[in-house]
C-alpha cells in the first residue's frame, strides 16, 4: 500500500462533504459507512482489476483498516495512561 497521511482536518472535511450530502452523516456511524460504501463502489468501477483481485484488494483494505483502528485505539489508551504532572527531583519539608 502507499504511504498516506490522515489528519483531523481531513476527517472533519469529509465528514463535512458527506453531512452536506446527507445531514445525517452527521452521525459518525452513518459518516462511517458512506467511506465503506464508497470504497466498494471505487472498487466496483476499478476497471484493471477482475473480480477476484477486487475481493483481495478489498480484504487487504478492510485489514488495513482494522490496523489503522488498532494503532489509534492503543496511542489513545497510551496518552490516557501516561503519568499527569509528574515531578522529579528531592522533597524537603
């Protein structure tokens, strides 16, 4: 897969396209299964590929996905457990 750069703005600008769309999108559930059914419908329209390479491709994305969600879950879960206002040095009454 190439390299890729997500960013807040770009999720909240296509959030924003689909909720104009539908305002319904709104909902990131909804939001959420436009891109996947805009990812079959790319798929479906990729003239290069048959059928079969289709379904490939279209696992590898959905694994793909999978570890953008994992990655993000756990650099979440890691900035919520880190130390808050942690001090070093020697204490004297």
């Amino acid at each position: 897969m190439s390299s890729i750069q997500l960013s807040e703005d770009l999720l909240i600008d296509i959030q924003k396209t689909l909720t104009k769309h539908d305002p319904k999108a709104q909902d990131l559930g909804v939001a959420v299964q436009y891109t996947s059914a805009i990812t079959g419908l790319l798929l479906a329209n990729f003239k290069t590929y048959d059928t079969n390479q289709k379904k490939e491709l279209l696992q590898k994305l959905s694994e793909f996905s999978a570890n953008v969600m994992l990655d993000n879950i756990n650099e979440e879960q890691n900035l919520q457990n880190s130390p808050k206002d942690e001090a070093l040095g020697i204490w004297r009454p």
